[in-house]
C-alpha cells in the first residue's frame, strides 16, 4: 500500500502528523519573535496557540468518528499523542525555551538534569506525574470514544489500549522513583590541581 493511499484511508494519520508539526513551526515561531525580533506579547500569543494544536487533533477525531469510520489504532494513536502532548507539551516549551534564550539572546546555559541524591528523585517524580497526566488524558479519549462512537469490538480493543497506557504507567513507576538515586555524595569530584 502507497503512503497516499494509507493516508487517504486514514486520515487521522495526517492530522497527527500534522499537528506535530505544527507545533515546532509554532514553538520555533514564538521563540525567534521572543528572542530575535525582541517581541515578548507578540511571542506569548504565538505560543499560546500551542494548546490549540491539541484541540484541532480531538476535533479531527471526532469529526472522523461521526461521519462512521471504523475505529482503529489510528484513533487509539491520536489518544495517546493527546495525552503526551497535553502532559508534556510545557516541560517541552520550557526545555526549549531554555536552549533557544541561551544560544540566541544570551540567556543563563541550561541546568543539566540532576544525577544524583534528591534532586534526582525528584525530578522522577515530576517526569512520572506527568506519565499519569498522559495516561489519564488518554484515557479519558478513550472513555469517550467508548461512549459515543465504539462497537462491541472497538470498545474491547480501547478497554485494551487503556489498560496499556497505565501498565506503561505502572512500569514507569518500578524504573523511574521507585529506583533510589545514588547520593549526592557518591557524584564524581573532580580532582583539584595545586
């Protein structure tokens, strides 16, 4: 099957794709107007549109689930892009951000992420609550998926994606906070010349 056809056929597909994207064109965007051409308010409403990436990819879903196509993984896919989009979307602007203000406009370098000791857990734990988040949001597009649009055989196949989604979540628990850090007195030193 040629790209074109799958696409055609799911055009789900295409809006997530679409929407990825869109959102670094308009991450970018909001950055250099910030930071280039020194336009903070004109930024902020650029950046703003971040969220409305999101709802245009639900809208697309729903859209395509009431003019009766068959449910998919493509649709299952969208939930979880959603999901991940919407939990991690500002820790992405905010790394970007970062990055963007030091290498351009002479903005302090970015923290490396913590190795040891607790600033290590907890950074582990934020990046696990945002899991949950993602998790949740995803389950519930599911859930709506189920109320409104899903068959017998589609509600089995989203009752499965769900359980998917907080399995990864539970998995992500045992290999992420539940792991304690080194200390921070186990951190290499360097050594000092005299």
């Amino acid at each position: 099957m040629k790209i074109a056809e799958f696409v055609a056929e799911n055009p789900i597909v295409a809006v997530i794709v679409g929407c990825e994207i869109a959102l670094w064109v308009v991450l970018f965007l909001g950055l250099a107007v910030r930071y280039l051409l020194r336009l903070r308010r004109t930024s902020s409403v650029i950046l703003a549109l971040i969220p409305l990436i999101d709802v245009v990819l639900l809208v697309a879903v729903a859209i395509d689930m009431s003019r009766g196509a068959e449910l998919g993984w493509v649709h299952i896919a969208a939930a979880y892009y959603l999901g991940v989009s919407v939990a991690f979307g500002p820790a992405l602007v905010r790394y970007v951000d970062v990055r963007f203000a030091h290498r351009f406009a002479g903005g302090p370098p970015p923290q490396p992420k913590p190795r040891y000791g607790a600033a290590k857990h907890r950074a582990l734990w934020q990046e696990w609550y945002r899991v949950v988040a993602a998790a949740a949001i995803a389950s519930a597009v599911s859930l709506a998926l189920i109320v409104f649009f899903a068959d017998p055989r589609a509600q089995e196949m989203l009752w499965w994606s769900i359980g998917r989604a907080w399995f990864i979540v539970g998995l992500w628990f045992v290999f992420g906070p539940m792991v304690k850090p080194k200390p921070e007195s186990a951190s290499p030193t360097v050594p000092v010349r005299r």
